[in-house]
C-alpha cells in the first residue's frame, strides 16, 4: 500500500509520538528497523503518520524503547485501530479543506477543551447564521456550495456538546468579539442571545476578557487547547488567516498551559460575563 499523502491530525500524532519515544530511548531509525525487519524509510513514514501501524507492532516497539506507560501504549493502540470512514466528517474529505476535519477530529477525542477567541465566537457555539456570515466574508470568496458545505460541517461539530459524555468547553472570549455585527445587528444579537444559553450548560465555561483589562495582551490570534485521553496526546490548535497549525511538542503544551492559565485569571467570572454579554446584546 502507498504511504498516505494526507495523513489525518491523530494519523501524524500517532506516528510524531512513537518517535518522540523512539528519541527519549537514544534509538536509531535504522536500530528500530532493523529490529522490526524492515527498511529504514518505513520507519520515517510510520513516524510521519504516511504510514499505518498495528497494535503488535505498537506493543513491539514500545518493549524496544523500554516504555512502560500502559495508559499512553493504549491511546496510541486506540489511534492505529481508526480508519477513514468510520466518522462523519470523512463525508467531507475532498469537500472541505483538511484543517476542518482536523478541528472536528480533535473536538470528537477530547476529554476537555479550552478556546480562547478575539474577534469571532468559537465555531462549537456559533448560531447557524452567524457562521455562515463569516464564511461569505472569507477570502478568497467561497461559492454558494462551498458555504454551504462549511456551514454543515460546523453545525454537526455541535454535536460533540450534546452527547452523553461531552467534554468539558472552557472558553474565554475578549470584549471585542462581543461587539462585532457580522451578519448585521439581528444577527449579532442572536448570537450574543446564544452564547447566554449555551453557557448555562453545565459542561461549558464561559468567560469575558473584558476591555478594561490591563494584564492580559497575547490575544492576537484564535487557540484552541485539545485535552486528550491521557496528557501525551493534548494538542494545541493555532487559527491564522491563512490556516491552521497543531502543535503537540512539550514545550509548546507547557506554554499554553501557562497562556491559558493567565486568561483565566484576567477574566470576569462566570455570572459577570453573562451580565456583560446581555448589556452588549441589549445595546445593538
């Protein structure tokens, strides 16, 4: 079978983290191919995710590597049994650009999230509407097809809230994506009007970092803050204009952690961001 060109976001970190094993035990490549019989380049493309990789061999080279962590060798066994087609965003592939079945994928694993968003409401609480006036405003402008592609696609990310086991959605949202008016004044309202019931859930956390802060400046782009099954497997989701970015190294997750940490102590408490959400909404 032929290496895949377009390894799925949990395909890449399955392969990045046998190799962050394979590193932390001073093993080679070439020591670990020759050990599972085969050539050093499929080495290179199972740690790339080009390549799939079974439980036995999972298992194998974790004796190799002297890993011991039952937890992580089981997400990782849990990551090499999935296959394409077997979740709903798969409808989507050759639809959607793969930075939006990554984000769904993610969400779809996660035990606990945290966003972080400056300008525009996070996807998972966006309203129908709402969205969709923000993909028409993209750029290069989108067909009327590919809206409406995008606007399923995230309607049915709302799922993963409503399930039986849904994670935890800590987001923190700045004062300024409060008092946009994509879509126009109803729209904005109804979102706003949204976001107020949504945060009455009681897996969600909603809280305002509000113009009146003086502490708090990284908030220039959207972050996103996957929590995975066990805390090898938490990944960071950076949005930019251009597109988006995973990063999964320990010292990449440390320091969101720290980013996310500070947001949460320069931000109003539950009850007054609710309270400043129905002021914005009642004043547009």
């Amino acid at each position: 079978m032929p290496p895949r060109e377009n390894p799925t976001a949990r395909q890449a970190r399955l392969g990045a983290e046998l190799r962050k094993l394979r590193v932390a035990a001073g093993r080679t490549a070439r020591e670990t191919a020759a050990m599972l019989g085969t050539d050093q380049g499929k080495i290179s493309h199972i740690e790339s995710g080009r390549i799939g990789v079974s439980e036995e061999r999972i298992r194998r080279l974790a004796d190799f590597y002297a890993c011991t962590d039952e937890s992580l060798l089981e997400a990782l066994c849990v990551i090499a049994r999935e296959h394409r087609g077997q979740f709903w965003w798969d409808e989507y592939r050759g639809t959607l650009a793969s930075q939006y079945l990554a984000v769904a994928e993610l969400e779809h694993h996660a035990v606990a999230m945290r966003s972080l968003q400056t300008v525009t409401v996070p996807g998972l609480l966006q309203t129908e509407e709402y969205a969709r006036a923000l993909f028409r405003g993209g750029l290069p402008a989108p067909t009327d097809d590919q809206v409406d592609a995008r606007v399923r696609h995230r309607m049915r990310r709302k799922a993963v809230l409503e399930r039986e086991d849904p994670p935890l959605l800590s987001v923190f949202l700045h004062e300024a994506a409060l008092h946009m008016r994509f879509g126009g004044r109803g729209v904005a309202r109804r979102q706003l009007e949204s976001l107020i019931e949504t945060s009455e859930l009681p897996q969600v956390t909603l809280r305002v970092i509000p113009f009146t802060n003086e502490d708090f400046y990284e908030v220039t782009q959207p972050v996103l803050y996957v929590h995975g099954v066990v805390p090898q497997l938490d990944t960071v989701l950076i949005d930019g204009p251009t597109g988006s970015g995973l990063l999964g190294a320990d010292d990449e997750l440390a320091h969101y952690r720290v980013f996310f940490g500070h947001a949460n102590d320069r931000s109003l408490d539950q009850e007054e961001s609710r309270q400043l959400i129905h002021h914005i909404a009642r004043t547009l």
